[in-house]
C-alpha cells in the first residue's frame, strides 16, 4: 500500500507519515529505552524499511542502516521508502528505481511512478504538458510493461485487486491482467482492506470484491478497514463501522459499533485507536471507551507498543496504561518502526 498517504492524513492526521524539512532542528533515531542510536544530524528522515530509512542531507536523498551508515548516499532529487526490495528515486524530473545496494533496477525514465505492490507498480511514461494528466499502467520489477498504459489514475494492487479509471468520475477495479472485475461506476474509491473496499456513489459506502454492496452507501466519507473497524463520517462527525459474523451477519450484515461523535478520529492500531474531541486526543478501545486519561495536543497512534504523544509542547512516548517511558523533550516525534522512531530536536 501507498501508506496514506492519502488521508491517512486529510482528516485522520496521524503521527508517522510523510515528514516536513526541519528550519529549527535536526532528525535523528531512538530506541525504546529513549536513548539516541543514530545522532540527530538530518535535515529529514523517515521511519525505517525492510531495514533502510530515507534521509535528506544537503538537498539530497539517499538510505542509512540503523547503524546510521549511510549505505546508498545521498545524490537524488527525490525518494521513496523501500518496497518489496525496490525504492522509487527521481533524477532530473525521471523516475527509476534501485536495490538495497543502491543500484540502478530500473532506468529513470518515467514521469511518475509509484510503490511497488503485489510484484507490479503503476507508472506513467509520458504526460501532456497542457493538460497535466497522461496514461498510467503497470511495470513489474524489471521495468516491462504488464499492463499497458490506458488509464487516467491507476492506484496500487491490494488483496488482488487495484482501483483504476479511465476518466474523473467513473473508477472501478481490475486483476492483475488488466481485467475489469468491477466496472468503472464509482466517482471514488479506497483500495481493498480485510475483503472491502469504500467507494463513493452519491454517498459511501462498502462493497466486496465482486461488487455487491455490503454497507450501503449512507456516509459523507468512508475509511478503510483496520483490525475489523473502519472509519465513517455521518455528517459532521465520526465514528466506526464493524464486521458482524455468525448469524448476526445474516440479520444485520454490518453496521455502526461505535456511534458517530468524534471530531476527528484514526485508524485502530494494536487495539486502540487515536480520537479527537475539543482539540484534544486521546485514545480508545474497540467498544469506545476511553483507555488513556492522557489528552495530547497533537493525534498519536500506537506502534510496536508506544506511542508518541504532544504535552505541553514537548514529545514524548507513552506505553499502553497511558505511563511515559520515554518523558516529554523533543521537539517532534513518530512512531516506532523496526525498533527505532525518528525524532527532532534543536540545535
């Protein structure tokens, strides 16, 4: 998945995506213990892997070890995270791809390209300049067309299956031939998580992967599913979806376990999930009870059993009870990855 990457930050805002140049600091690693194993020396820097993390230094992107060597050095304009061994980089206004060792897998010579999923990326070769859109198909790892290039948006293979279209406001999904397995219908669509996907028709709602309606549409935004719950907006607030088995499911199918409430929420991680109400977060559980006292100026998630929340100005990590084990001091704080988060401090 392109994790979020879309929302995963329009409403939701959770701490770990995408990070923004430091003017008032540099980025560096920690471990659990809150003790600093790669010193803070970045001007970015992400979360690490399939054991690399990205890093900027002097205007430029390259991957450091969590020894904190530089093992692909910095000398592209752009780069993405590794993915199923490979990781996008852009060089004058092209964009290829490279290996762990940092060698060219595939030529920079596409407009746009994007993670690699299920063993296939979508790429854009060319774009009309004018009009600022061109066709998107599929590449496998070595750069070969699978899937030739016929669409105006081509989204990643998930579960199967990948959200395609052909024009704004038609999209549906095809296999991995290139086959329509739900015609282009919906204005909109999230790709397929645990066996659903939201699209938009009018409202959201759910379908399976052979297009029938689970959920009917019946929201102003539709979420994809975490840990058997997704997020739904109902009108002004949110609240979450879940999946009902057994004979309940042949009554009811799906419906409503959380009531709408929230002035913005994120997705369930570990059993919790991030919750605003007021302007602050806090944390619930999968019945919406509040499991943290703890109220963060900023929203946080939990990984890998901490989670980096915002008090009085300063980051630091909470554990499950809501107990700092690592206390408030940094300037800016993410999520745990592969037994390292990144943080900010000053210089």
């Amino acid at each position: 998945m392109r994790k979020l990457l879309l929302f995963l930050f329009i409403s939701l805002g959770l701490v770990g995506g995408d990070f923004a140049y430091s003017k008032d600091g540099k980025y560096g690693y920690i471990d659990k213990n809150g003790n600093v194993v790669i010193k803070p020396q970045f001007e970015y820097a992400e979360s690490f892997h399939e054991g690399l993390a990205k890093i900027n230094k002097d205007g430029k992107y390259g991957f450091i070890d969590k020894a904190g060597k530089i093992v692909i050095e910095p000398q592209f304009d752009w780069a993405e995270n590794f993915y199923e061994g490979l990781a996008e980089v852009r060089k004058n206004g092209k964009s290829g791809y490279i290996n762990k060792n940092g060698k060219l897998a595939i030529k920079p010579k596409f407009n746009s390209v994007h993670m690699f999923s299920e063993g296939v990326a979508s790429a854009r070769e060319t774009q009309d300049l004018k009009e600022g859109i061109g066709e998107s198909g599929y590449i496998d790892k070595n750069g070969e067309w699978v899937i030739k290039p016929q669409f105006l948006f081509a989204g990643s293979f998930d579960e199967g299956l990948a959200s395609v279209a052909k024009n704004f406001m038609e999209f549906g999904f095809i296999d991995k031939t290139g086959k329509w397995v739900i015609e282009p219908q919906f204005r909109e669509t999230r790709w397929f998580s645990e066996g659903l996907a939201a699209v938009q028709d009018g409202k959201w709602g759910y379908i399976d992967k052979t297009g029938k309606w689970v959920i009917k549409p019946k929201f102003e935004e539709a979420l994809w599913f975490f840990e058997g719950l997704a997020a739904v907006n109902t009108g002004e607030k949110w609240g979450y979806v879940g999946k009902v088995s057994g004979i309940r499911r042949f009554f009811s199918s799906y419906g409503m376990v959380i009531g709408a409430q929230f002035d913005h929420v994120g997705f369930f991680r570990e059993g919790l999930a991030p919750v605003e109400k007021g302007g602050k977060w806090f944390c619930i559980d999968k019945t919406g009870k509040k499991v943290i006292d703890l109220e963060s100026e900023e929203p946080f998630g939990f990984s890998e059993g901490l989670a980096a929340i915002k008090i009085d100005g300063k980051w630091g990590y909470i554990d499950k009870t809501g107990k700092f084990v690592i206390e408030p001091q940094f300037e800016e704080a993410h999520g745990f990855s592969e037994g390292l988060a990144v943080i900010r401090i000053e210089e």
